[in-house]
C-alpha cells in the first residue's frame, strides 16, 4: 500500500470508523515476505541511570558498547521499525511514547489521543504498514488497541480488546491474527499505578482479526488474581504467557508464574512445586524462547532468577540467580542474553540437563529496563 491509499484510507471517516480501519487492514495484513535474517548484532532496551535519567539504550552486545539518548519519558517495551527509528513505549500510565533515531541522535514525542494512555508494548502489522499499541480508555473502562500509520504515526482507529488493561500485543505467524494479553486490573491515571478491582479483575488472552477488530477466541486460566502481562509467540504460533500474582502472598502462592498455549490448545499453567514458585516473589516479566530445545526462559526480578521452562513437558526445568533481571533475548547457537536492574549483561547457556551463567558486560551507569529487544 502506497501513501497516498494509506491517506485516503485515514481521511475516510471519524477517527474510529470502522470503514476506514478495515480497508486499511486488507491492505497491511498481507504477510511482509519472509528472507533469512543475520545474527543480531544490537539489543534495544529503555533503561534508567543511578541520577533517574531516562534513556533508550542501543546496545552492540559483541563490543559491549552502549550508546544512550536522553528521553522524556521512562520505558518500557520497545519496538524497531523498517526505517531505523525505533518507538518506546511509555511506561503505564503513559500520555507519551519516544520515537527515537540513533543515526541523527534525534527524537520525537508521540501523544496519546484524548482519553486515553498507553500501557507499555505495541507491534507492527504483518508487512509493517500499521502500529497497534495497547491502550486504556480510563473512563470507559475498557481496553483498546490503538491502531496508526507506521510512518507518520497517526491514529486511524482503534479496536476493543474485550478486557481491562491490555499490556502486550503480538502478531502470531500468519501474520493476520493479535494476540492480546489483558492483565484484568482496573486502573486511572487520577489514582496513579494504585489498582482498583483486584477483588473482581478478570485477565484473559483474547485473539483478534487484524483486518476487523473481530474477537477470534478467548481464554482464562483458574485463577482470575493471575494477572496476564507479557507474551511471546514462537514460530509455530504457540503462545507463552508471564504472569503477575495480585492475590495475597503471605495467604496463599499461586499455582505457576507462567502459562503456556500449544497453537490451537489451551492456555494451561506451567507445573511447578510450592516451595519453587514462593521464591519468584509473584513477579515474572520478560520471555524468550529457543525453539530447538524448545524451552521458555521468564525472568523474576522481585524474585532474583531468571527461571526456565521445558514447554514439551509443560513444566518447570531449572532456576538461575541473578541480581533484579530483567530483559530477555535469545540468540541462536549463543544462548539467551539476560539484562539486569543493576545493569549487569549475562549469557546462560541452558540444556534440559543444565544450566550455566556468565558475566558479558558490567555497566554501573545503565540500569535495564523490564525488557530486551533485538534488531
């Protein structure tokens, strides 16, 4: 889809027309074609200095060189696009994120419309033409996905998500279809981060048509204080799930941090014992996934382990200590790259039979955001 269709498409209608969304997704969720990608060089994360400073962070993991530019706002998902610039999501409850190019050191701030404030994570579509970014209509008491022009980052539209406080979104491998994860939790940006509905909240994972904003499927797990926060999607279209824990600790453990979905099963909870799970602290964040072993690694940072999955098993494999970690990435025939809080870089080298830890970079003045991205 050219500009001038994509414009035509955006001045149709009413911000929110149904019309104009839909024909603009017939366009752009055509699926990009898919060409073998080189071993990531650069890892992407917001992060934070010892002063408070805020910053987006480019990261060549091979030299350890960190090049980091001041933002207006603290992070938290972050997103590369197809130009080089590179959106940061505000950290909820969010008016603003950062579009951020680190060729020409430059950034640009992008608005929340009336009414509505980010919640952390967005994705592209499937051939890049549009950006979906979870979102909170406050006074509705809804969730939406807001939908925008990837390059001009205008708003065209948006969908609802069938749930309160939609925090991640991913585009599964057809390229069509979001996957929506609603954490259930009622916020306002009048009470700040306090949470107003625990005793009622109601997480789901909801699929969606890219094209329509109709919902395909949902699905809960037993425990409704099981908040769904953060997501991945593998190559066969199955779906891990990081958990939040808003039930009473010193009461009761939850049964798992982390759920699982084999492609077209059921979201169903990772097994792991009580005294294993207590040590995670109710608190898992960040995934990344190696498809040969075929194990989901979710990082605790209230609970100080990077924890590991075996997803054939549907259980709990093996737990590493670190410091506050935080983001995670996988890189093949490497292992995955663990960030920390405290602005340690490991690798941990894993196996169904093992598991190892070493220190890549130690960095005193560059504090890791809850996420790691790579490009």
């Amino acid at each position: 889809m050219n500009r001038r269709q994509f414009l035509l498409l955006a001045t149709a209608g009413s911000f929110g027309a149904a019309l104009g969304v839909s024909e603009l997704m017939k366009f752009a969720a055509q699926p990009a074609p898919v060409s073998a990608k080189p071993t990531p060089t650069w890892l992407y994360s917001a992060s934070d200095n010892p002063a408070g400073g805020n910053f987006l962070s480019k990261l060549d993991l091979n030299s350890g060189t960190v090049q980091s530019l001041p933002v207006g706002v603290r992070g938290h998902g972050v997103l590369p696009m197809s130009d080089g610039r590179v959106l940061m999501f505000g950290r909820r409850p969010a008016f603003a994120c950062e579009v951020v190019n680190f060729d020409d050191a430059s950034n640009l701030t992008l608005n929340a419309v009336n009414g509505r404030h980010f919640a952390g994570h967005g994705c592209l579509s499937g051939c890049g033409d549009v950006l979906f970014t979870t979102e909170n209509d406050y006074n509705g008491k809804r969730g939406v996905l807001g939908i925008r022009d990837s390059q001009s980052l205008q708003p065209v539209g948006e969908y609802a998500t069938y749930g309160l406080d939609p925090h991640d979104v991913q585009l599964l491998p057809d390229g069509k279809t979001l996957v929506v994860a609603n954490g259930g939790i009622e916020t306002h940006p009048d009470f700040g981060r306090r949470k107003l509905n625990l005793d009622t909240m109601q997480p789901s994972l909801v699929y969606l048509d890219s094209e329509t904003g109709k919902k395909l499927d949902e699905y809960r797990l037993p425990d409704h204080q099981l908040s769904i926060r953060h997501l991945i999607v593998t190559p066969d279209g199955d779906i891990g799930v990081a958990l939040q824990y808003e039930g009473d600790l010193y009461r009761k453990q939850p049964a798992s941090l982390v759920a699982w979905q084999h492609a077209g099963g059921d979201l169903r909870l990772l097994a792991v014992d009580n005294p294993t799970v207590a040590q995670f602290n109710g608190y898992m964040a960040d995934l990344a996934y190696d498809p040969q072993q075929r194990i989901v690694a979710v990082t605790s940072p209230r609970g100080n382990h990077v924890t590991f999955w075996d997803t054939d098993a549907g259980a709990f494999l093996a737990a590493i200590p670190l410091t506050e970690p935080s983001g995670l990435a996988f890189i093949p025939a490497q292992g995955f790259v663990v960030s920390g809080a405290n602005g340690d870089l490991h690798r941990c080298q894993v196996t169904k039979h093992s598991t190892n830890a070493t220190l890549l970079h130690k960095f005193t003045d560059t504090l890791w955001d809850n996420h790691l991205t790579i490009a």
